[in-house]
C-alpha cells in the first residue's frame, strides 16, 4: 500500500511516518519503479504499537527501544515493565508537588476573601501575596 493509505489506516499522517523513517521507528520502505514507497501491512501493525506507545506515556526513544528488543527477537515485557513504573513513579511525584502547590493556592484564596480592596496601597505588591509565605 502507498503512504496515504498506510497513514489512513494506521491513524497517523504521512508526516508522521516519514519523520519515523528518518529516525528508524519505521524500516525505509520498498519503492516502486517509479520512487513510490510501498508498504505491508507489519507497518500498519508497528504504526498503531507506535501510537498506543506514546498514548501511554513513552517517549519515542523508550518506543524504539522496546522495538530494538523486539526487532532482535528479544521478549521486552521486563524492560517495558520497567519503563512504565518510571514513569508511574514520575506521576505520583508529580501529584505530590501538585497537592503541594493546590494547598499553597488555597490557603492564598481563603486569604484573598479575607483582606479588604481598600487596604491595598503598596504601589509594588499585591496584598494578597504579600506576606502570605510569613
């Protein structure tokens, strides 16, 4: 199949698949006589493993090393396994400074409902902020 029927049925643009030729995500294709590359349907399959890869959270780097493994015949459940907990353990760090930070803003709210308008004259500051860290 050409490249516009290969993107359609993947669900990716042909933008996509040329960029993941460039950095070997995608083997080059065969071409016609005529320079048209030809595809099967294996890069329909790799083109779909690719996007559900990264609607996971992997990185194309992290992708094309699980595709390494597989390409050589290796089983990649343990190195993909380990990819996936690290970013697991990224998330969670980030919910944490995120309730951090959610706290921090509540606390600025509350302040805010309580200050009045009119008392607000330091050209420089806002009293809302200032002096909420004290």
């Amino acid at each position: 199949m050409r490249i516009g029927a290969l993107a359609e049925r993947a669900g990716v643009t042909t933008k996509t698949i040329r960029y993941y030729e460039s950095i070997a995500l995608l083997a080059d294709p065969v071409r016609t006589p005529t320079g048209y590359r030809e595809y099967g349907d294996d890069a329909v399959e790799r083109l779909r493993f690719i996007r559900d890869a990264q609607s996971s959270g992997l990185s194309l780097s992290e992708i094309q090393s699980v595709l390494e493994l597989k390409d050589s015949g290796a089983r990649s459940c343990d190195h993909t396994r380990a990819l996936l907990d690290r970013h697991l353990a990224e998330i969670d760090e980030q919910i944490a400074r995120l309730e951090v930070a959610r706290s921090e803003l509540l606390e600025l709210a509350a302040r805010a409902r309580g200050l009045d308008p009119a008392a607000c004259t330091d050209p420089h500051r806002c009293q809302v902020i200032a002096g909420s860290g004290q």
